[in-house]
C-alpha cells in the first residue's frame, strides 16, 4: 500500500486549563520518513493519540488523503489505513510471532471467527512471513511473545502495525529502552521498512544521531506548538531549536 498524506489542522486540546496541543498544524507527504522531537511535555504523545483517535481534539482536524477522520472510532482509523505500534503484552502474549501476526491480520479483516478454527489459515501464514522477514523476526516465528528480549518485543510490536497494511505508520520512541547496538538494529530496521513499503513513517524519537541520520524532515514542538520544521541540517542549525532543545554541541557536529 502506497503511502498516504496526513494533513494536521489547527489541532488543540486541552486538560482542564492545561493546554497540551496548541495550534499544530502539519502536513506529511505521502510517503515521507519525518521525526517529531522535542522536550518532555512538549506535546509529542498526545499528537499521536489525537491522530489515531485514543483522544478527540478540542479543536483542529486531522485528514488522510483529504478525508476528515478527526475524533473517528480508532478502529475506523487503522481501517482508514494509520497504523501505530501495539503494546505486545496487552495482546497475544501466549501466542507464538507467527500466530500474533495472523491474529493480528484476522481481527483487522473481521476474521476472528477462523481464531477458533483452523488456525493460522494458510492464506494468512504467507502474508504474517512476509512481514516477519521484513522485520527480521523469521528465526523467531515460534517462540511465545512473552519470551522474547525488550528489542524483539518492540520489532513486534512494529511488525503487527505492518501487518495492517497502513498509509501511515506513526512510531512512539521505537529505541526506548534498548542498548546502543539494539538501538542501532532498530532503526536500521525502521528505515528498511520505509524502503521497502514507502509508508508514511512518522517516529517521535530523542536519541538525536538517530534522528538527524535517518530522518528527511524534522518537526520540533515545544510547549505543545510547532517550533521549527526542516531538514536535518537546518534543525541543526536553528538558533531556537538549539536554545530550546538541542544545545550547541550537536549544532556544532557535522552531519554523519
């Protein structure tokens, strides 16, 4: 599935008189590889869940390919095609890989009824293969989901929002937690997914030498609004980014 466009309108909401998202307004091409960044509290998380549908903004609107999905059922916005990591844990824990990523495809097509029957059906298993090699996961197609290491569960996690066939895949601090080398594994795999599908993948992430080596864009909120947008280089380089965010010793680092 070709990658789709996602325009934020004015998009705000509030918690009492605590305003969270002010006034975000944000349009990703389709199939463009962004990063959203910024201080804790910036408003990073909550803009996920106001596009996914798990909060309705107090204002603003949000549209996918030119059709208003704002405050939509969250199941009506996977099946619309925006994809977000699952918490593994809280789904199949007992499952294998294999049989997580079928589920997953089942319940996303209605199928559920075939999870008390003959299952996986052979028509999933191909398509639950083909998202486990992309994801790197193949040698562990058999092992419960409980079982695996922090890493795997997070390549999991991604690899059932793939398993969904989105336009949008929106990944929430996909290294959170991991080593340098699990770190590094991570994105590598993010970024050959990006290749492979073209999705519009857009990852909230604070290890800045991820961000400023895989991303084409780079959004920066702070206090809930929209401080910068550019390029790696010109983030680097924004003055106010620097003083808000960054500090001087990554405006001073060259590009890897």
């Amino acid at each position: 599935m070709r990658g789709g466009r996602l325009e934020l309108q004015g998009l705000r909401r509030s918690f009492g008189g605590i305003v969270a998202t002010n006034d975000v307004s944000l349009d990703f091409a389709a199939g463009s590889l962004s990063a959203i960044i910024g201080p804790n509290g910036a408003g990073k998380t909550t803009l996920f869940h106001l596009i996914t549908g798990l909060l309705a903004p107090t204002a603003g609107r949000v549209l996918l390919d030119g059709e208003d999905i704002t405050g939509r059922n969250q199941q009506v916005i996977v099946r619309r095609g925006i994809g977000r990591a699952f918490q593994v844990a809280n789904l199949f824990p007992s499952f294998t890989v294999a049989e997580s990523l079928a589920a997953a495809i089942l319940t996303h097509e209605g199928r559920t009824a075939n999870l008390f029957r003959a299952f996986p059906p052979t028509d999933i298993v191909g398509r639950a293969g083909e998202v486990m090699e992309l994801c790197g996961l193949q040698h562990l197609a058999g092992a419960p989901a409980r079982q695996l290491s922090h890493g795997d569960q997070k390549l999991l996690d991604i690899a059932l929002a793939l398993a969904l066939d989105p336009k949008v895949l929106l990944l929430d601090e996909p290294t959170a937690g991991m080593g340098p080398d699990e770190r590094w594994r991570m994105i590598g795999c993010v970024h050959r997914l990006w290749q492979a599908r073209r999705m519009t993948l857009i990852f909230i992430e604070h290890d800045m030498d991820i961000v400023f080596r895989i991303a084409e864009t780079v959004r920066v909120l702070r206090y809930g609004t929209v401080l910068a947008q550019g390029t790696p280089e010109q983030i680097r380089q924004d003055p106010a980014v620097i003083e808000a965010y960054l500090g001087s010793e990554h405006a001073l680092q060259a590009a890897p």
